[in-house]
C-alpha cells in the first residue's frame, strides 16, 4: 500500500488504527507542516512520494483541479467526516 501523509483535520484515532494495521503513516503535526495551503501540502505529500488522506472539501477540489491539469501525484483519499 502507497505511504500515507495524514492532512491535520484527520483524527488521531485514524492514524493509529492504521498503524496498528501495519500502514506508514506520517501526520502533518509530525512533519511540521501545520497550517500550511492546500497546494502546499499537496507538493509536500509529492515530495514524499505519498498519498494524502483528508477531510477537507477544498483540498479535494484542489486535487480535481490538478488531475484535470495532468498533474502527477500520489493520490487523495477522502473521507467525509461525518461517514468515517
């Protein structure tokens, strides 16, 4: 499975089940990149050759925007908060 960058919104209680399940996760917290734009963390998940889990609508609609553009990157996965 893809390395995950978790998006500052998430949990902790995510983080941890997926660890616990074995998943390489690192949080935004952990790589001091709090408080950071949408397209920031997303070159931040590329560079890290991750892909991002998050909550947020917005960032998702900047991922749309970038693979309609034929950017590369490591993939999205969203989960509204309130379905998780």
């Amino acid at each position: 499975m893809t390395p995950l960058y978790m998006d500052e919104h998430v949990p902790r209680a995510i983080t941890i089940g997926l660890r616990l399940r074995g998943i390489d996760v690192i949080t935004v917290q952990e790589d001091n990149f709090s408080s950071r734009s949408d397209p920031e963390l997303l070159d931040r998940a590329i560079s890290l050759k991750r892909a991002i889990f998050t909550h947020d609508d917005d960032l998702l609609i900047e991922a749309t925007k970038r693979h309609r553009a034929g950017q590369i990157f490591y993939g999205v996965i969203y989960a509204h908060h309130l379905r998780v």
